[in-house]
C-alpha cells in the first residue's frame, strides 16, 4: 500500500513541477509564490483538520521541523539555481533518498534486502541519468554549497516527516503546523526583500537628485539604459522615455495575482503532502523517498508533449531505469 500512496504523491509533486516550470518563464516573485503555495496549504490541512475533528497532540509540532526544513530547502535551491548551474543543483537534489536512507538506517534501525537495495540503486541511477547535464564537470561546480544544502534539507525534511509519523500524530494536524512554519518564513523573507528594493529605490532617487543639484544639464538628459531594470520582488525603476519598448522586461505580477496562482500550485503540494505522510508511516523510508522523486518522469512527459522537447539517450536510459525500480518494487510486495 506503500507504493500506491508514494506514486500517488510522484504524480502531485509531478504536476506541481510542472506548474512551477510553467511559472518560471513569467516576471514573478518566487518568495511571494511560495508564501502563496504555504498559506494555501495551511488554510487547506487547518479546515479539513476542524471538520474532520482531528486530533491535536503534541506529536503535531514536528511539523514545525517540517517546515523550517522545507522552507531551508526552497531557499537553498532557489539560491543555488541562481548563482549556479540549474544542472548541477538538479543532480544534488535527486541525491536526497541516499541521505534518507543512510540516515533512517542508523535513526530507526531500517534496512533494505539484497532485492530492494536493487531496485533502489536502479531509480537513484535513473533520476541522476535524467537530471544529469553533459555540461555538468568538476571545473564548473558554482552553487555546489546551495545544492548541498539543499540536498541535506530536503532529506531532513522527508526524515521528520517519518518521525512525525511514528510518533502517530495526525496527518492534518501536521501539515497545518508545517504550512504555517514556512508560511511565517517565507512572509519574513518576501518582506525583507521588499525593504531592502525600497531602500535602493529611495538611494537610487537621492543619488539623481544630488547629480541634477550639481549638473542640471545632464539631469535634462535621457539616461543611459539599455532597459528596465527589475529586483527580485518584481517592482521596476524608472526607465527614460527614450528606451525602446522592446528592450524593457515584462511587468511583473501584482500582489494578488502572484498569491492566487500560488494558492492554485498550493493544491498540488499539500495533495503530495497527504499521501507522502502515509506512506511513510507504513513503507521503508528510503525507498519512499526514492519513489516520490520519480516525479521528474511526469515533468519530461510534460516537456515532450506540450513544450516538443525531445529525449537524449541518456535520458531515455533513464526513464526506463527509474520505471524499471518502481517496476521491481511492485513486484516484491
């Protein structure tokens, strides 16, 4: 019943990548999104908890180790896509069941049998096939510190996620705390960097008003700029009129309209969520964690469909790697 629930939870975190992979070619902030994402999550897991008259125990508030792990390993992976390369941090992140399963053997004494360590090496090398770059070398490792964190964090959070788990608290209850950790995070975050682009915006302002002090014909002057220029929380400086419009980047989404579409991409992560806690309660570990990270195979089935994306050999190879570990799995049970 373990796979059933993990495979489950590949196909939402699946459908969740392809809503974040769609969102990525749009003028967006990320912190805003997530925050969207969490407090969809939180409103979701709280409601149904009261409806459904769940448990509240104490058990529940790992699920503040849960969200301050999984807001760790956002951060960490957003960071390392941006000061690396986006291949490099992919291959770290498929790394994260080998953690899980390292560290579930020596935390509650979990192994794997000749059969099941089998299948296992066959889906970690499948998602490293898929994941991996060709222009991935050891010369070209920026970001390696972000993806490594990354790694560690994810891995930690599906490893409070099984803890949470063995100590029987209840799974709405739970993600409700979760939510509500990384939302707060992600607020303070998103708002902090709103500060900071408001601080610049008002230094960039004095700094124009002391040069138009001092040299008033060049104040009357176009500026210089190639285009407008946007900070991470999407807000844009003021760009002369003589700039060509074709140059300028796309505005960036309102407030609003970022937090609804995370709301909409929230549904897809708190779904994943309530089928991976399950299966975690009554599967190995390990192997849980291997078969949720199967959830690139949808995203490349998206890719090759909808984006006409083609498949290399390698990635082909490793499809048919990962499906033949799930494959192997199903038929040890």
């Amino acid at each position: 019943m373990w796979l059933a629930y993990a495979s489950l939870a590949a196909v939402c975190f699946g459908f969740r990548g392809i809503l974040y992979q769609w969102t990525s070619q749009k003028s967006i902030d990320r912190n805003l999104l997530l925050l969207g994402v969490y407090l969809s999550g939180a409103f979701i897991s709280g409601a149904a908890a009261l409806a459904l008259d769940k448990t509240w125990s104490e058990a529940v508030w790992t699920g503040t180790v849960m969200g301050l792990f999984s807001f760790i390993a956002n951060a960490a992976m957003y960071k390392g896509f941006s000061v690396g390369k986006a291949s490099l941090v992919a291959v770290f992140t498929a790394l994260t069941p080998i953690i899980v399963v390292v560290v579930s053997y020596f935390r509650w004494g979990e192994h794997l049998n000749v059969k099941q360590t089998i299948a296992f090496a066959v889906i970690m090398a499948g998602i490293v096939m898929i994941r991996y770059s060709n222009d991935l070398s050891l010369r070209n490792l920026q970001g390696v510190q972000w993806a490594l964190l990354a790694m560690a964090t994810f891995g930690m959070t599906d490893l409070a996620s099984k803890q949470a788990m063995l100590w029987q608290a209840d799974t709405l209850p739970t993600l409700f705390v979760m939510y509500v950790t990384g939302a707060t995070l992600f607020l303070g975050l998103w708002t902090s960097g709103r500060l900071r682009s408001r601080g610049t915006a008002v230094s960039l302002r004095r700094e124009e008003a002391v040069a138009a002090e001092t040299n008033p014909a060049a104040a009357e002057a176009p500026a210089a700029v190639p285009g407008a220029h946007y900070n991470t929380e999407g807000s844009s400086f003021p760009v002369a009129a003589s700039v060509p419009a074709a140059f300028s980047q796309p505005a960036a989404w309102p407030i609003r309209r970022t937090l609804a579409w995370g709301a909409l991409v929230g549904l897809t992560n708190i779904s994943g969520m309530i089928f991976i806690l399950p299966a975690f309660q009554l599967g190995i570990t390990g192997l849980v964690s291997a078969v949720v990270a199967t959830n690139v195979l949808l995203i490349l089935l998206y890719a090759r469909l909808f984006l006409k994306e083609r498949w290399s050999l390698q990635e082909s190879i490793g499809i048919l790697c990962a499906f033949a570990g799930v494959l192997g799995l199903r038929l040890l049970q």
